[in-house]
C-alpha cells in the first residue's frame, strides 16, 4: 500500500488518481507533496511535467525535501519546445520535444522506471503529471486518452502510484466524464483549496 498522508488516505498499489480542481486551486503543490513523500520513504518519485521547465521543478521539489543522491527524477516536455539553449539529459532529466510528443513521454517515463528498479531495486514508486490540461490544448480527446491507457497501464504494470493534474474549468463536462474512466479514484479541489476524495476501492 501507498500511505498517502498528504491525502490522509493509503492507496493500493497500481492505482491511477485525477487530482481535479479549477486553477490556482493547490493541485500541482499536492502532486508535489505527494511524491516528495514518496522520496522521504525510499521510493522513486517521477514527475512529468508539460507547464513549467525541469529546473522550475526540481527548485520546488527542493523546498519539500531533499533530493539529491535520491531516485527522484523530471520528464521535461517544455524546455526544448521553447528552444531553450543547448539541454542535455542526464540521469535525473530527460526531454520531450513538446507535450504533443506523448510517445516520447512514455518512453522516458518507462526508462526512469527500469533505471529505478536495476541500478536501485526501487520496487515502489510514485508518478505525477501536470497537466492533463495542456495535453488536450495540443492534441484532441481520442488522441490523448489512448496516451493516458497506456500511461496508466504502465503505472499499473509495476505497482505505482499515478497522478494525473487537470483544470476542471477548462473542460466541458463530456471530457471530464471520458477522462474519468481511466482513473481507479479522484480528488477535487475547490477554490479554497478543500479536497474531496473518492476511490474506487473506497
């Protein structure tokens, strides 16, 4: 089991949660909290993020725990699609040359994970990404829930824990609803930042 007390909540392994809730409602910052848990406790902690560059990320993952020397690792689908400089990977960084290179993601996402387990034996670990909403401003519905069915199966594949960030005001209900289908629970956040949970197995 994933003890989640960020969400005070222990959540089964292979499981896939949407964290929903309109904008500045606190979701990236639990994402984040969530995972940095997940570090604290010896676990790999990935996070693939399509809003703000690796280094933006890791400064505030900084600011919930220490990192270094730590399995804690960014898939970067920002950096290069602003044409940042010369970027290069490395053990804790790999790219995506935007966020509509959803095939790339998943090969990067699926890399981190075999490095975790061989050079590290990390068996358990946590996966975020911010945002489901910026995905669907490049690519339509159908092509970005066949990306999340194969996102989510791998999560579930090697018993982690998935986190998937969405604007809920900037879809209509339709999307929402289909999107939904994919996950085992969901958390919704007010403007207030107050947090609703539901989970499937709950």
């Amino acid at each position: 089991m994933y003890d989640v007390g960020p969400l005070e909540t222990e959540i089964e392994p292979g499981s896939n949660v949407l964290i929903s809730g309109p904008s500045m409602s606190g979701k990236r910052d639990l994402a984040l909290d969530v995972l940095a848990e997940g570090t604290d406790g010896g676990e790999g902690s990935i996070f693939v993020t399509t809003k703000d560059g690796a280094d933006r990320v890791l400064e505030l993952y900084e600011n919930r725990t220490p990192y270094q020397g730590k399995p804690v690792a960014v898939v970067d689908c920002v950096t290069r699609q602003q044409g940042v400089g010369d970027v290069r990977e490395d053990d804790r960084i790999k790219y995506a040359s935007s966020p509509v290179d959803m095939t790339r993601i998943g090969i990067q996402l699926s890399e981190f994970l075999e490095a975790f387990y061989q050079e590290r034996n990390i068996r358990q670990n946590r996966v975020a990404l911010h945002s489901l909403s910026t995905l669907l401003m490049y690519s339509d519905l159908q092509t970005v829930f066949r990306f999340l069915h194969v996102f989510t199966g791998r999560i579930q594949s090697v018993d982690g824990l998935g986190l998937y960030v969405i604007d809920s005001s900037a879809h209509d209900d339709q999307t929402m609803n289909t999107l939904k289908q994919l996950f085992d629970g969901v958390v919704r956040l007010d403007e207030n930042g107050e947090r609703e949970i539901r989970l499937a197995d709950a």
